[in-house]
C-alpha cells in the first residue's frame, strides 16, 4: 500500500496496486487508513464471492486486516502461508 498527501485537494490519497490500484483518501492520514481498510475487506469479501483467488494464498486463510500508522497489511490465521 502506498499512502501520499495531495496538496491540491488537501487529502490523504492510499493506492493499492497488488488489488487493480485499489485507491481511497481521507481528509487525514488516519482516516485515509481506515477507509483503505474497508476498501480492501470489501475488495476481499467480494472477490472471495466471486471466487477469483480460489485455491491462491490471498484467499486462503485471510480472516483481517491489521491497520497501524505504517502500514496495511494482511493478518493471516494458523496455517496461512
């Protein structure tokens, strides 16, 4: 995930390019966070109901997301690999 401020719109902009540059903002860095949270477990939940990672490790296992000031990033259960 990477995470950059827009001076021009006075917003946090988030890109994730490994979901289709899944993209979001926030009017601070927090909340541009939060929203990419949500953004990818809808991005998940839809594309497990779809299916389209059946059988690869991003489906596998992902049960949450651990959001902290750094980072976005998949937590995975007992077994994940």
């Amino acid at each position: 995930m990477l995470i950059e401020r827009d001076p021009d719109e006075n917003v946090w902009v988030t890109y994730v390019p490994t979901l289709g540059q899944l993209s979001t903002y926030g009017d601070t860095r927090a909340e541009a966070l939060e929203q990419t949270r949500e953004a990818i477990t809808g991005y998940l939940e839809a594309a497990a109901r779809e299916r389209l990672f059946e059988g690869r490790a991003l489906a596998r296992g992902l049960t949450q997301l651990a959001v902290d000031s750094k980072a976005v990033a998949p937590t995975p259960h007992q077994g994940f690999t």
